[in-house]
C-alpha cells in the first residue's frame, strides 16, 4: 500500500493516484523545445510510483537516461469532481516536496511516434516524496521556493510564482476528467534546470524553508 505520511503526527494516508502537470513553468517548456501549450499538459503515476525517504532511487535498468524533475505535490483531502479554481482551495489538504523521475530516453521517442508516456513517467520508485504539511493557508502555495542539488551542485532553483497555472487551476482542469479522491497527489510541474542522474548520485532538494530530503541513487 503506498501512503503520504505527514510531518506533524506521522499519520499515514494511503495514496490513490498521482495526477501530474507538465510544462508548468515557462523557462522549463522553453528548456524542453515545446510551444507553450494552451491548456495544462497531464500524465498520471500510479500509486506504486512512490518512493520514501529512507529508501535509494535504483536506477532503473531500461533506460539510459533518467532524469530529475522537483517539484511541489498537492495533497487532496475531500474528494472532488469538476470543481472550480475559485473552490479548488477546499480539497488542497497539504502539500509536500516531490520528484517526477523521468525515463528521458523513452519519453523523447515516445513524444517522436506520439505514443503515451506511461512507462517514461510511471514506473516504480518514479515519485519520490517527502513527509506532507498541513495547509493552513492556501496563499502559502504562491510563494514557495524549490531547488534541487546533485553532489551539492545546484541544478534546479525556482518558486512557484512562476508556474504557468496555479495549484487551484490545476486541481480544477484536473478533476474534469478524474474524480480526485482523499490522499490522491497532484504533481505540480518543474521548473528550468533538469538532467541526468547517475548511480552514486546524492540528491538534496527543498522546498520552502521547511522541507527538505535525501536521496541516493544506486
Ligand atoms: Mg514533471
């Protein structure tokens, strides 16, 4: 059973699906060579994508190109349907720091055929998360710095004042098509600076001036 523990009580909840956005910040989609797409961009993890801290990235033997994506994750806590951006608000229950761990290889020759990205986004140990704070105040989403360091060389460094759509939008686009239900996460997109990992890497990213997490690749 894959779960979302939170910081304060180390209370458990289990994890449905992992809805995700990408080409969420604009220097990030200019990174990747992509127009910038009119409406959020959405892939989904399964819930077997979680990954704890405590535990190494294995790097997966199908690709020779694994990348790092940080980013924030939404908790939700009532579960939702069609909801709009101005409602979104009530079904964010917390939120914590997240890696959308991508097969580069796969996803650049599924892009190329057009096929789905289930397997570059989707397999095991893909998303990577830390303990969930409590969200007393939505405002505090608009504000958040998030930065990732390889071997303690900075990669990734952004805030989410840059994201191209909110949190509550995203919640909102997302639930017209999926019933979002309690413990459910949405991935929020990645800001500029992604790239390669490679066995004996040691990962610290952050989010805020509160959270933050470990992780080596093996
Ligand atoms: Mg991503």
């Amino acid at each position: 059973m894959s779960y979302v523990v939170f910081a304060d009580t180390a209370e458990k909840l289990p994890v449905g699906k992992i809805v995700a956005a990408g080409q969420n910040y604009a220097d990030h989609t200019k990174e990747m060579g992509a127009p910038k797409p009119r409406e959020p961009v959405l892939f989904m993890k399964p819930s077997t994508a979680i990954l704890h801290e405590g535990n190494p990235i294995v790097y997966p033997p199908v690709t020779e190109l694994l990348h790092h994506e940080v980013e924030l994750g939404l908790v939700i806590g009532d579960p939702c349907k069609d909801v709009s951006a101005s409602d979104a608000d009530r079904y964010i229950f917390a939120y914590l720091l997240a890696l959308d761990l991508t097969l580069r290889d796969l996803q650049s020759a599924a892009k190329e055929k057009g096929r789905p990205w289930a397997t570059a986004k989707g397999f095991d140990g893909s998303c990577p998360i830390s303990r969930a704070t409590r969200l007393e105040d939505p405002a505090v989403l608009t504000e958040l710095e998030l930065g990732l360091k390889v071997n303690g060389e900075q990669r990734q460094l952004g805030n989410t004042r840059d994201m191209v759509w909110s949190c509550q939008e995203l919640v909102a686009f997302a639930s017209k098509f999926f019933t979002l239900e309690r413990g459910d996460i949405v991935l929020t997109g990645t800001p500029a600076g992604v790239g390669p990992l490679v066995r004996g890497d040691k990962i610290e990213a952050w989010l805020g001036s509160t959270v933050a997490f470990w992780f080596d690749v093996v």
